[in-house]
C-alpha cells in the first residue's frame, strides 16, 4: 500500500516539472460552502404549500481536481471534476 502512495506521488511530482512545452497542466481545488434560506412567503412545490420557511446557516466543503489541455494557440480543454459536501437536513 506505501508503495502504491509512494510511486503516485512520485508520479504527480516529476509531471509537475515536466513543463517543457506546458502541453498539460493540473492542480487541486478546494472551498467552503454555505446555505441560508428564510421567507415569510408561502412557498409551493409539488402542489405542496410550506409556510413560513426558515433553514439556520449550514455549511459544506468542495474539492476537486482539474486539468488542462493546451490544443491549439490559445484554444485549450479543461476538465474538472469536484466533490461537494453541504450539511443539510429535511
């Protein structure tokens, strides 16, 4: 298993200084979420009616990773793909 972890981060590592030509790029991202919701209106859903709706502060986290990929010029694809934690409850 260490060895596994070992050769990844090796490998992450000697694909961040190879940069010769910048032909591929990648990196980390990580944030903070938040959620607040209050309303002295009615609210419909589904034929359903909610009165009065209040939601106290709840927060999250996102991570992700991304990568770009330089095509043509100043034409480039950047894929990413992310996680996003939000403590709610119904």
């Amino acid at each position: 298993m260490n060895r596994k972890i070992l050769a990844t981060l090796a490998f992450i590592l000697l694909v961040g200084f190879i940069h010769a030509q910048d032909k591929f790029e990648m990196g980390l991202k990580a944030g903070f979420n938040s959620t607040s919701f209050n309303t002295a209106e009615d609210v419909s859903f589904n034929n359903n009616t909610f009165n009065n709706v209040k939601s106290d502060f709840k927060s999250g986290y996102i991570l992700g990773a991304w990568s770009r990929f330089h095509l043509l010029g100043s034409l480039s694809l950047q894929p990413e793909l992310y996680y996003s934690k939000k403590k709610r409850t119904y």
